[in-house]
C-alpha cells in the first residue's frame, strides 16, 4: 500500500510492471493481514469501492464489482450447456463463483476445490454476501489441491468446470497447462463445458492464445473467449475462456437465458451474445 504523507490519504496500489500501469483504490483502513501457507492474504475497506481483497499484491475482488466476473464466470457456460447439474469449480476461494452456480435450479451439485481455507475464511467475515449459499445443501467445499482432485475425477462425471483462478503464477501456475485441460476433458461429459479465467486481451493476448492452444490439444473441440469489463484488473478489461467437449454444444446465443428464473446484476441473453464478439485485433 502507498502512502501520500503530504495530504494523509493511503491509497493501495497495484502495479503490473509488464505493461507499465498501475490501478489504485483510496483506503480507509486494513481489516485482515495474513500469511497462509499458499499466499499473503491481505483486505481492505477502501471509500469507495467497500471491502478489498488482495492476494501476494494482487487484486482479487471488491465489494463493488465482483458481481461482473462472477456471472460471467459462471451463467454463459450455465445457460451455454443444455442441462447442467454437476459443477466443479477449481479455486473460488471467495465462493463468488459458488453462489452464482447453485442460482440454477436445474444444478444438483457443485463441488468448490480451493486449496487455501485461509481465503474462504476472509470472505465470510469481509464478503459474507458471496457466502449466503455456502451452506445449500448441494454445495461441497473442499480445501484441496484441486490439479489433483480433478486428475482423480472419475471419467464423464462433470458437465461444467470452473476454473477460478488467481494469475498463473504459484499455486495457479498448473491450472493454465495442457496436462490439467486434458484431465479437465477426460472429466466431463460428451456435452461438456470448461470456463476458466484467461486475464486481460490488451495485456495478455499471447496467454490467451496460448491457452486456446493448450485446450484444443487436450481434446476439446471449441474453444471461445467471453469478453467484458472489470475494472479493478489490470487495464480494466478482461476474459474467461469458454471449452466445449464435443463441437456445437455450447449455445453461443444463451437461449435458454431468456426465460432466467432469477435476478443478475449484470448478465443477460444480449451480454452472453455481445460478450462472444470477437475485436479485430484478437482473430
């Protein structure tokens, strides 16, 4: 965090150093401080974006606009697959990613994997309002490395994975590989879907590239990128990654997202069909 002593307003800095850019949030106090064994986990409540969580230096979410990367992390593969009922989600620490899953009655599991309990800890007591479904009773929270809980998943018994995932770096560096898309491919079904993470197209286009290599070389047929704003992420623009088992099934016009039964700050049928335009620069 910097400090401005010459009119004493703290303000938490987050520099990305490879683009030569910086994001900043003014601060009102540091709430938690804590070195797990995985990652420095620090939040903050800021003045004007609520509470702040941050990992190693890192922006993960705040109050004020998680809501986007959650729903588009989640509802486009949800209202993209035919019938999804069982979701694993690799990381998701904060339990985001969780709540928006289990919104969709048709789910009959979900089974978060994050290998750090240090973060879900934080957000109950600093993001509760991301927990409120923590304890539906098709909810499984497991603090584990989720590399090799999806290498054991048995062979077609997921529709949907998640990956929420921190940058590829440390522990997240495996979830970004070719070896963990294979498993992922043997784990899901013939009409499975794979959404993960894929950073920023401004900053981060050989990452993306790179990603869609690695998934197509593991077995998955499509692979499409979800395009949207977060403004709290390095150049306040970023991505998830869409992987379809077998070809044509991922509905690119989210149909069945016209008739949703519940309420999304964000998404809907057009952003799901509007986030799928592809920027010149990026075919």
């Amino acid at each position: 965090m910097k400090h401005l002593p010459e009119n004493d307003i703290a303000w938490f800095t987050e520099t990305c150093d490879e683009c030569g850019s910086a994001f900043s949030l003014k601060i009102k106090t540091k709430l938690h401080d804590e070195k797990t064994p995985y990652q420095h986990l620090e939040v903050y409540q800021t003045e004007t974006f609520g509470n702040l969580m941050v990992l190693d230096g890192c922006i993960m979410l705040s109050t004020r606009d998680n809501f986007i990367y959650h729903e588009m992390m989640t509802h486009p593969a949800l209202f993209g697959h035919a019938d999804p009922r069982r979701v694993a989600i690799i990381g998701g620490g904060d339990c985001g990613c969780l709540k928006q899953c289990l919104k969709h009655d048709g789910v009959e599991k979900v089974t978060q994997i994050d290998i750090d309990p240090a973060v879900t800890r934080a957000s109950q007591l600093y993001f509760p309002e991301l927990c409120v479904s923590n304890d539906d009773p098709r909810a499984e929270l497991l603090f584990e490395d989720g590399i090799a809980w999806i290498k054991n998943a048995e062979p077609g018994s997921l529709d949907l994975i998640v990956i929420d995932s921190t940058d590829p770096v440390g522990p997240a560096v495996g979830l970004f590989s070719e070896a963990f898309y294979g498993d992922c491919y043997r784990a899901l079904g013939a009409d499975g879907l794979l959404v993960a993470q894929s950073e920023s197209p401004l900053l981060h286009k050989r990452l993306i590239q790179d990603m869609t290599a690695a998934m197509r070389a593991a077995g998955f047929a499509e692979v499409h990128q979800l395009y949207f704003p977060q403004c709290v992420y390095p150049s306040g623009w970023w991505t998830a990654t869409v992987a379809a088992s077998s070809a044509g099934k991922f509905d690119k016009n989210g149909c069945r997202a016209l008739k949703k039964s519940f309420e999304t700050v964000y998404y809907n049928n057009l952003i799901h069909k509007a986030a799928l335009a592809i920027p010149e620069f990026m075919k």
